[in-house]
C-alpha cells in the first residue's frame, strides 16, 4: 500500500458566517432577529415574518411567504 497524501482540511470556510452577514441590520445578526421573533411567537401566538414581514403564526407559519421557525 502507498501513502496517500491528503489536503489539510482547515482552509475549508462554511459559508453560514458570511451569510448571516447578509441579513444583518444595525448590528443584529440574523439568529437574534429570529430568537426575537421565537419569543415573540411563543408570547403572543404571532409575530412578524423576518423573511417577507408577512404574519408569522405559531401554528403553520408565515402568511406571506409560509416560512416556518423552527
Ligand atoms: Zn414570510
């Protein structure tokens, strides 16, 4: 059996940093903008989108473009 030499792995970069960037508004990333709208849901029952700003219902997801949290 030969050796095999193998690439190192660490120049690999997920792409998940880059794109919470994109939704990022006033320095909020997205995760706290969906753990706000979370709260919301679990308080009132509703909240707004943050995809489409439709109406998020706890019970099947947005009106507007039928994005659920999960
Ligand atoms: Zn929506």
């Amino acid at each position: 059996m030969a050796a095999v030499a193998t690439a190192p792995s660490e120049t690999i970069v997920t792409g998940s940093d880059r794109a919470a960037r994109l939704f990022e508004a006033g320095g909020r990333t997205l995760e706290d903008l969906v753990l706000e709208r979370w709260d919301e849901l679990i308080a009132s029952g509703r909240a707004e989108c943050p995809v489409c700003g439709g109406r998020l219902h706890a019970a099947g997801g947005c009106n507007g473009c039928g994005s659920e949290l999960s």
